[in-house]
C-alpha cells in the first residue's frame, strides 16, 4: 500500500460484500447493510449498479456471484468462529489490518466484547469518517492505528486499552498473502504474548499448492493489485503456515479451505481460480 493512500483491496472486499447484500451472491440469507455505508467514492456509486449487474446475461452474472461468494462466504464462515470463541468467554476481539470491516456495527453478538480495529492510519482515517454516526451492536469500540512496518504492534494494543488477562478472539483475514514470513512470525508472536487462556486466532491464508488462475479477471485483479502497490507475495502450504503457528505457541484446532466454505454456506463451489483460499483456527497452547 503506497503511503498516505488507503487500501484499495479493503474497498474492494467491502465493495463485493455490499454487492452480496443487493443479491449478487448465491449464499441464502446474507445480510450487511453497513458495508455500503463504509465506502469511499467511487466504490460506493459502483454499489448502486447491482440492479444493472442483476440484468446481465446468465453466464456473464454467474461469474459476478462467484466471485462475491468468495467474500461473503468468507464473512459467514469467519463470522461463525468468532460466535463460538465469543461463546467460550472471549470477551475481546482483535481484528488485524480491519480495513473497512464492520462486525462491530452488524454482529449483535458482540454486545459483550471490546473491538479493537486494527488498520494503517491512511486506511482507518477514511473508514472513520464514514463509520462516524453508525450505531455499534459491540460493546466497546476501538480504532488502533498501526503502521506495521514501523509501529510496535504490542506497545499500540496496550495502549489502546487491550488486556493480556481477558481472553481475545483475534481476526486475521485477508492480510496474510500480502506479508512475508518475518512480518508474520513477528505478529504472531505478538498475538501469543498478548493471549489469555481460551483466546482463538482466526487466520486466512493461501495455500500455494492451490492451482493458479490465468484468467482474464486473474490478470485484472493482479494488474489493480499492482496498481494499489498491495502485491500478493506470501501463499503457503498448510503444513507451512501450520509449523509458523506452531512456533508460536499457538495449536491448531482445525483448517478448512474455500470449498468447504462454499458448500456450508452457499450450497455452490467457487470457481476453482479461488481454491487457495484457508482457515486455520488456533488457539494459545498453555504455558
């Protein structure tokens, strides 16, 4: 991400969940009115364009609804753990490089925690302002502005009012295919320091023995990416990501790729250019 610039990949990814909300999306039930409400123009203008999108030809509209069901099977999949870490006493939640998410303004179940958004200052200054005046269904919540490449990650969650005695269901989704393996060892050390007994890690990352795309939406994805300065440098192998957690102190309880989302959620399997897609859920391996 270049600086002073907010990320175009976390308009992106709200910008398709608020497509999921208008229809375009095969998983029954989806529900995020906020996400429009998040976007920075143009993105929120594109938004208004699902009824145009709805009137394409079958196959041309079909392509549209894998791809948002990629983002909104995400949500609901990750949305699903974070109920049940809540469930089991999780009384914080951490989200890391939170862009423009907004579960602590939809999920009701978080009437109890304290959110922590934790985002790069360019990136949180715009989703502040659009967030100012949104009703919260959290009990508490907290903007964490953090440069990763030069902030102290620990020292501005402490700061923030984080505690390293209460249990903290962390969020990490849709960062880690753009890190490299010290910026991650470092974050999850920091996780592991700050976990009290029964905290959850919930950790998307992609699996570099997936096959990759060479479509035309590929290319063009890849061609914004660049143009965003927000390369995809960091796909790994499951037993890769799993040793880095591993080295971390924290266990991993399960891990499930894209299809399984697909098929729990959205009674559809992604478009195979997807498939790299994974959750791993972990948690602090006691001391």
């Amino acid at each position: 991400m270049r600086d002073g610039r907010s990320s175009g990949t976390a308009a992106y990814v709200a910008f398709l969940r608020a497509l999921g909300h208008r229809g375009m999306t095969s998983a029954a039930g989806f529900v995020d009115p906020i996400a429009r409400e998040l976007l920075p123009p143009p993105w929120g203008l594109a938004v208004e364009l699902a009824p145009i999108l709805a009137k394409l030809p079958r196959r041309t509209r079909h392509r549209i609804i894998a791809h948002v069901d990629m983002l909104v099977c995400r949500s609901l999949a990750i949305d699903r753990e974070l109920t049940r870490a809540l469930d089991r006493g999780c009384t914080q939640v951490v989200i890391l490089g939170a862009g423009y998410d907004d579960r602590g303004h939809r999920m009701t179940e978080l009437e109890r925690a304290h959110v922590f958004e934790v985002d790069h200052p360019a990136t949180q200054s715009v989703k502040l302002r659009h967030a100012a005046g949104l009703p919260r269904t959290c009990r508490e919540l907290t903007y964490v502005p953090c440069n990763f490449g030069i902030d102290v990650l620990t020292e501005r969650l402490a700061s923030a009012g984080h505690r390293t005695d209460e249990p903290t269901a962390w969020i990490w989704e849709g960062v880690t295919l753009y890190l490299t393996d010290a910026a991650i060892h470092e974050t999850l050390a920091t996780i592991a320091a700050r976990c009290a007994a029964q905290s959850t890690l919930v950790i998307e990352y992609h699996d570099s023995k997936a096959p990759t795309s060479w479509t035309l939406y590929a290319w063009a994805r890849r061609f914004l990416l660049a143009l965003w300065s927000e390369p995809q440098i960091g796909r790994r192998p499951p037993q890769v990501m799993h040793r880095k957690l591993e080295r971390a102190a924290l266990r991993v309880e399960k891990d499930f790729g894209i299809s399984e989302w697909g098929v729990t959620f959205a009674q559809a399997m992604p478009p195979e250019r997807e498939a790299s897609a994974r959750l791993a859920i972990a948690t602090r391996i006691a001391h």
